[in-house]
C-alpha cells in the first residue's frame, strides 16, 4: 500500500532522517512509535508533501509521490489527521467537514453516512463552532473530517493526546472497525501502549532519525520497550 524507501531529509543543516525504510501493507494498522523528537511526524509530513525531502521515494499503490504537493495526497486517498487535530475553531462542525469535500469529484460532493455513524456527536453538532467543542469532541471531527475523503489510507498523528479515556477507548474501537470491516489501511503514530496492543498489527521504532526495530504487534517486548520508547 505504502513504501518509504531510503527517504533522507534536512532541517537546514540538521539531518532529521536517515535512509528510512518502512512498508505499510493493505488492510492493517501499523504502528510507528518511539520517544518525543525522534522524527515521527517528520517522516508524516514528508509522506504528505509538507516537507521537503533530501533523497528517497515514496510509493503509494503503484504512484510515486512527487515532493511537495499536498493536495494531490486526498486527491489519491490519502486521510491524514495531524498532531493537535488543527480543526478551524471559528468554523462550524458542517463546515469543518466540508472542508474534506473540495477535493471530491463532482457528484459526490456529500459527507459519507460513515462519518456520522462512527460519530454521532458530530451529526448533533453540526452547527456548534469547532473551537467551542471539548477535545475529545475536536478529535473526533478532525478524524471525521479525514474520512470524508473516503480514503484507503488514514494516517493519524497522536489520535489520543490529550482526551479523556472514554474517548480513546472509543477511537480504538473506530480504527478495528475502519480494518477489519472496511479494509482501510491504517497508519498510526501513538505512544500509549495499552492502546497500540489493541489496535495495530504491526509497528516500526525510529530512533534518532532511523528505522530500528519493526514487526509484528507480538514482538514488541520488554527489551524494545526499555530501550527505546520509555523515557
């Protein structure tokens, strides 16, 4: 579905990533994890065309994806929802979610019945300003948002920062559903573990700017743990 092949990059001299490999299969959640700072949402951002990278590829299906050019990103079907869900605080939640529609082919210019399904506050909501609603509720309409695309990957940066339990119980729950009902690829960056034993199949670690231990859910023990995601 997704593969990152020797993908370098630079924060003007600084070198944030070092040959990156990383493939994300159809059909599951992978998991990337690792402490603060280690380049995670920088890897995101190359992989949406916000950054800029120094060498590599990325391929997505059978498209590699040119440098830059973000919007062609939900145009392909690719849902991101970033870290600190960045909704329009002063926009509506109608209007946060029409966001997403821009970028629909004309005639399917509607938000799909998922998005209220899976979240039924929004459809309550629909005329609440995004800033007014609780975190929890903010994160639900950046996820929603992201779906309107009706994309077949969705990548989520840090889902549960920041809400209360009830929320990221529910949001795991969201994410088996989106896999094992809908077949929609998923790629997750998350800390918590309890959460990331109960919604990937798969994880990759980065530390300091490298790809340094990946595999099945199964296999991430003690030893990975101490080393390099507690602090």
């Amino acid at each position: 579905m997704l593969k990152v092949s020797q993908l370098n990059q630079y924060y003007g001299e600084s070198h944030t990533l070092w040959d990156v490999d990383m493939e994300i299969p159809k059909g599951k959640c992978t998991c990337l994890m690792g402490r603060n700072g280690v380049g995670k949402t920088t890897l995101l951002g190359c992989i949406m065309g916000l950054l800029k990278t120094e060498s590599g590829e990325i391929v997505f299906g059978d498209k590699t994806l040119p440098v830059g050019g973000a919007e062609q990103r939900a145009g392909l079907g690719i849902g991101y929802v970033p870290q600190g869900r960045q909704i329009f605080p002063l926009l509506t939640v109608a209007e946060n979610l029409s966001i997403g529609l821009t970028t629909m082919k004309k005639g399917k210019e509607k938000i799909p019945d998922l998005v209220f399904e899976l979240f039924p506050v929004l459809k309550e909501m629909m005329k609440r300003r995004g800033g007014d609603l609780s975190g929890g509720q903010q994160q639900q309409l950046a996820i929603g948002r992201a779906l309107v695309l009706q994309p077949s990957l969705l990548i989520l940066d840090e889902p549960c920062e920041g809400i209360q339990p009830n929320i990221v119980h529910e949001i795991g729950e969201i994410i088996t559903r989106l896999v094992e009902e809908l077949n929609m690829t998923v790629l997750l960056v998350e800390q918590k573990l309890h959460f990331v034993r109960q919604t990937a199949q798969l994880f990759y670690i980065m530390d300091r700017g490298r790809c340094v231990a990946n595999g099945d859910i199964g296999e991430l023990d003690e030893d990975l743990i101490s080393q390099y995601l507690t602090v």
